[in-house]
C-alpha cells in the first residue's frame, strides 16, 4: 500500500521546483549572450493580479497581490521536483 502524501507536501514541492527553477533560468539567461537563446529560458508569463485588489473598508484598508512569473527552466523544475516527490 503506497504511503498517502498531503495535498500540502506535494504544493510545497512544486512551490519550491517552480522558485528553484525560475532563480536558475534567470542565472543562466543572466550569462548567456543576448538573443534567442536567453529571451528562450528568461521570457515566460506572470500569472497574477496586476494590478494587486484593494479592499477599502473605511477603518481598515488591505492589498491583496500575487504575481508568478514562470520560465522555461521553472517548469523543468516543476518537472524535476515531481520526479523527485514520485521516487520519495
């Protein structure tokens, strides 16, 4: 009988596979020469709320924003952390 994972440990391991990936993708578009090759691994969308929601109740004010800018290399990541959590 397979172990059962919580939804929370398998959100916190894709979490980490997207930032850990994303972080190498800029590093690496970061030292490669401009062009193709780094507009490829650096350019991705940003998924979020932008500009971020404001609720204003007249006594308390909150903002409310998330943004998640996702590369090549952040799936691969996403990809590789999968893998790692499917052998755990």
């Amino acid at each position: 009988m397979a172990a059962q994972r919580g939804i929370g440990l398998i959100l916190l391991v894709v979490i980490a596979g997207l930032v850990v990936g994303s972080l190498l993708g800029e590093i690496l578009g970061s030292l490669l020469p401009a062009g193709r090759a780094q507009d490829l691994i650096t350019r991705g969308p940003t998924i979020g709320l932008a500009p971020p929601a404001t609720l204003d109740l007249r006594f308390l004010a909150m903002t409310f924003g998330l943004s998640l800018k996702v590369n090549l290399v952040g799936v691969v990541g996403i990809v590789l952390a999968a893998v790692t959590l499917r052998r755990l």
